[in-house]
C-alpha cells in the first residue's frame, strides 16, 4: 500500500473517531464535564506514557522543558487543549453539538487569520473573501440568535491557537502531547480524589461509567496518533480537505442523531461557511499543486543539468 494512501486512510480514521466523539460524550451525560475532562487527562496520559515507552521515546518527553521558551508554550499549549476538550463535552452535554461543528468548521479561517497576524504570511484575494463570508455568516447566527455562538468561537480560536504553538515546538506531536497532559495531570488527579472524597465520583459508580470513563483516554490518544501518520504521509491540502469530515459527523449527529433545532438562521450561516470553506479549499488545493509542479520542474532542471 502507498504511503499516501496510508496517510489518507489515517487521516480519515482520526476525523472519524473525532467526528463521532459526540455519540462517545453522550453516554455520559450524567458525569460533568469537568469530571469527565479530568478522566480524559488522567487516562489519556497513561495511554501516552505506555506508549511512548514501548517505543523507547519516553526520556523525549524532557525535550517539551528543555528551556524556559519550550516550557511557557507548553503552559500554553495544555491550556488551550484542555479548554477546547472541556468546551467540547459542555457543548455535548449542554445540547449545543450544532455550534461545535460550526466551532471546527470555522477553526482553519481563524488559524489562516492568526498565521497572517503571528507570522506575517501572505493571503490571497480569495483568502481573504473567504474569510469575509464567513465573518459574515456568523454574524447572521449572532443576530438570528441573538447572542454570539461563542462555544464555537472560542472552540475554533483554542484550537487555532494551539495549533500556531504546536509550529513552533521541536518535538513530535504524541511527545508534545505527552508533556502537555502531563502539565495537567496533578489537577486533574486532585481534582478526582476530591470528588472521589465527597462521594460525588462517578467513577466505581457502575461498570458501563467506570469503562466510559477509561476508555475516553485511548479516545483521545488514538485519533492524535492517526493524524500525526496522516501528515507526515500526505499534504497539507489532503490533510485539510478531509479534516472537514470531523465538523460533518459532528454536524450530522447534532442534527439528526441529537434531534438539535436548526433554523433557517442556521441553514443561512452554515450556507455561508461551507462557501467560505470551498473558496478557502480550492485555494488550498491550487497552492499545493502549483508547489508540486515547481518541485517537478526543479527536479527536471537539475537532472538536466547534471
């Protein structure tokens, strides 16, 4: 099997499992979210460490704190995930899964935004009214719902913000990963043995929890591990393309799994975003052949050469 066929595939079995999450957090209605995101650090930590230390990768790790640099953007970067995963169970369990999608769906506009502001990178004309037709489809939410989808906002700037931070970190993506949740663990273990010395834990409440709850930490840890294959396997235009196969599942469970309202404020705005999406793709995809065709050409002129 080709290697990017490979990458494809992983890439198309990480959004699907992030996709689907939804159905996952569903189960757990009765746990609160951030008794559920402790379990998800704890759990997820420990799949991470096994991991890491079967590939003999572990000491890697130390890598994350090599400096004080690395050390704050780390902070940061545990920070940032950790909301968008709390956010993202509140949203299940607050039945507001239609404004995660639109969260994820608006996430790669905000990160285009953010790379212009950070980095400086250029934008094309296109770019640019991509970003402006989805600025104004959230506008027409905000004023159909009269109040700003701030879940999904702030779900797409978190994750955009740690995606500009995860650029900048030498280390590989499961390794930084690793460090971050280890950044949080000790919160998320107190915080558990406090619930737990309250008697409010959901955890030894009932077999179907207890396994819910485990489970949620190869829940987070797989699909991470299938996207970092899926990138360093396939191009960036791949890798975006696919990734809106995540916001369509969580979109389609909210609507018809979750029975969630959708109004015409909703099919107005979505119609909007999922303009903006293609203007942006088809953007996307015409820069990633154009950088093949040039590599072609280079590779031809230098063999010519020799």
């Amino acid at each position: 099997m080709k290697s990017s066929t490979i990458g494809i595939l992983a890439m198309i079995g990480s959004c699907t499992i992030w996709g689907l999450s939804g159905l996952f957090y569903k189960q757990l209605v009765q746990v609160p979210a951030i008794e559920i995101l402790a379990h998800r650090t704890v759990w997820s930590f420990l799949f991470f460490v096994l991991l890491l230390g079967v590939q003999g990768r572990l000491g890697h790790v130390r890598g994350s704190f090599a400096n004080w640099r690395s050390f704050c953007l780390t902070i940061v970067a545990a920070l940032m995930i950790s909301a968008n995963w709390f956010l993202f169970i509140w949203a299940i369990e607050t039945e507001q899964a239609t404004q995660s999608s639109i969260g994820y769906y608006i996430y790669p506009l905000v990160a285009v935004v953010l790379g212009r502001m950070l980095f400086s990178e250029r934008l094309t004309p296109l770019q640019w009214v991509a970003i402006g037709i989805a600025a104004i489809g959230v506008c027409v939410l905000t004023y159909g719902l009269g109040g700003a989808p701030w879940i999904a906002l702030t779900l797409a700037i978190t994750f955009a913000i740690y995606g500009v931070i995860k650029k900048q970190l030498s280390v590989g993506p499961v390794v930084s990963v690793t460090a971050e949740v280890l950044l949080v663990v000790p919160f998320a273990v107190i915080f558990l043995l406090l619930t737990w010395h309250n008697g409010q834990g959901a955890f030894g409440r009932d077999l179907a929890t207890t396994g819910l709850l485990i489970l949620a930490g190869p829940l987070t840890a797989v699909p991470l591990i299938l996207f970092s294959i899926a990138a360093w396997r396939t191009s960036m235009a791949t890798v975006g393309l696919v990734g809106y196969l995540n916001p369509t599942l969580q979109f389609i469970c909210a609507v018809i799994v979750f029975s969630e309202p959708f109004t015409s404020w909703h099919v107005t705005a979505f119609s909007m975003i999922w303009t903006a999406l293609a203007v942006y793709s088809a953007v996307l995809w015409s820069q990633e052949r154009a950088t093949r065709k040039a590599a072609v050409a280079a590779t031809v002129s230098g063999t010519t050469v020799m």
